[in-house]
C-alpha cells in the first residue's frame, strides 16, 4: 500500500511545491522571508548617505502672450470670487432680507440674490423646496446632497428615494407634503453644517416656515430638530415625541423630530423606529384632516 508521502514523492517537485504551499496559506502564513537572518537594528544605525546636489534647471523663457484678432493682447484670465465669510453683519442681513418677503415666491427670490454665506461659492444651485406649499405637513430636513445639489430639489437623491416610499406607506406623496431643509446651498463634502452657518440660514427657514404655516412640521435629523426646537437632546432619544415649534408670539405649530433618511440608509435596522413615528405622524394628521375647517 502507498503512504501519501510516498505519492507526494513520485508526484514530482512541482506537485510537492504546491502542496507545501497550501499548507502554508491555510496556516496564515502570507509573507516570505530570507534564509540567513537581518539585523535591522544595525541596518537603523548606519549613516543615511548624503543627497546628490541638485541640478540647476534650465531657465525657460515666458511664453507669448495670446492676442485676439486685432492684435491686441489679452487679459489676464480673473480670480475665482473669495468665498464670503460670515459674520454678524451678514446674519443681521440675512433677517432683514428675510423679513422682507411677503411671500414663498418672495423668499425663493430673496435667497437667490443672497450672497452672504460661505456655503454658496461651492455650491451649484439654491436649493429651495418641492411640494405643495400648502400642505398641512412640512417636512425640514438638513442640507442639500450631492444630487439634490445638481437637481437644485431637496431629497432626490437616495435618501429621498428612501421618503418617498416611507411617504407611501402612510398614503402620502409630495403632492400632499412640502419639503425643505434648513441649509439652502450643500456644505462642502457633505459635511455637518457649522453653528454659526446655521444661525446664517436660520431667518430664511423661520420665515419659510412662517410663510407656509403648516398644521404639522416633521423635523428631519439632528440639525433641524436640535436648530429649530432649541434642545440638546439627541435625535435617537427625542425622535418620537411630540413637540411645539413656537419661534414667537404668532407661530405654534405641533412638530414631530424623526430620524433623517440619510441615517437609515447607514442603520437600515433603525427604519423600525422611523416607520412608529410615520405612524403617529398619519394618525395626527387624520385628527387634522377630521377638525372642522375654522376659516
């Protein structure tokens, strides 16, 4: 009878290589080392050797200006626009262009022409709304995304994909909804608008808000809840429960804070909690739909 050491010798050098090999791979081993050890201490110790002198390089003569067709030179190409940085008196600015709209299409005007924040020299477009601004339920999300920003439409890209089926489920869509968020313009590279942004945009979506005068605002994520409810408290533990947006003495409006779509794409295992706060969210605004109308 063959042993397998037997087989393995008459299989030839190749055969055993191989063999020696996937013993190695499946006992983790995954580098080669040498056959006579190295002393890297000693290697650590010897003098760096010295740069090579640098060559000096050829001096190049400036090209030739362009000229058009007269012969005329043309001008040096201008530089980009420095982006504003804000400060108080563009918040100041902000309020009183702000409080100046009398109307959405007045706001929507008003923030095109803004150019006191940061945030716009890198952004493609002004993000403004979509939906119905006279429904009784408006939703405030954050700041606009890399397609949003492209589409100039707030929540088109997956994470509005994402609401518009959690928008289904409870029966509604964005004919029957209006959507915005409370940065206008796309933070660079998507990230956390700062504290003083924010106090930047904040007339702009307090007067949106006041200008649309929903039954129900729904707040989307930890920027808008945190900004526009005033709290400290995470969105994971206030999401649920219901609130009162009251930014003065005219406005007081039930608000729901949920988690951002953003988030459940990242934590799919949190949609459980969103779909709890859609449902009170339907039943709310069936209690709303049922009130007679008072107007």
């Amino acid at each position: 009878m063959t042993t397998s050491n037997e087989k393995a010798a008459q299989a030839g050098p190749e055969a055993n290589l191989a063999t020696l090999l996937r013993f190695y791979a499946e006992s983790g081993v995954d580098a080669l080392v040498g056959g006579e050890p190295v002393d890297r201490f000693a290697e650590s110790e010897k003098p760096e050797p010295a740069p090579a002198p640098a060559r000096a390089l050829p001096k190049k003569s400036p090209p030739p200006a362009r000229s058009d067709q007269r012969g005329s030179q043309s001008p040096p190409p201008a530089a980009p626009a420095a982006a504003a940085i804000p400060d108080q008196a563009a918040v100041n600015n902000a309020r009183e262009t702000a409080a100046k709209a009398a109307s959405i299409d007045a706001l929507r005007e008003a923030l095109l022409d803004f150019n006191g924040c940061n945030l716009r020299s890198g952004a493609r477009n002004t993000v403004f709304a979509d939906g119905n601004p006279a429904a009784d339920i408006m939703f405030v999300g954050e700041a606009p995304g890399r397609d949003e920003d492209r589409q100039g439409l707030p929540f088109v890209g997956r994470a509005g994909q994402l609401l518009d089926r959690m928008l289904a489920a409870i029966d509604l869509d964005r004919e029957s909804v209006y959507i915005t968020n409370m940065i206008p313009w796309r933070p660079p590279g998507n990230r956390t608008p700062t504290p003083f942004e924010i106090e930047l945009c904040r007339p702009f979506i307090e007067r949106h808000i006041a200008l649309a005068n929903p039954k129900i605002i729904v707040f989307l994520g930890n920027v808008s809840t945190k900004s526009m409810l005033n709290t400290t408290r995470g969105i994971l533990s206030i999401r649920g429960s219901w609130s009162r947006y009251k930014p003065g003495d005219t406005l007081d409006i039930p608000a729901l804070p949920t988690l951002h779509p953003a988030y459940l794409l990242r934590n799919p295992a949190h949609k459980r909690l969103s779909w709890m706060d859609f449902l009170a969210l339907k039943k709310r605004a069936d209690e709303i739909a049922s009130q007679p109308d008072e107007s």
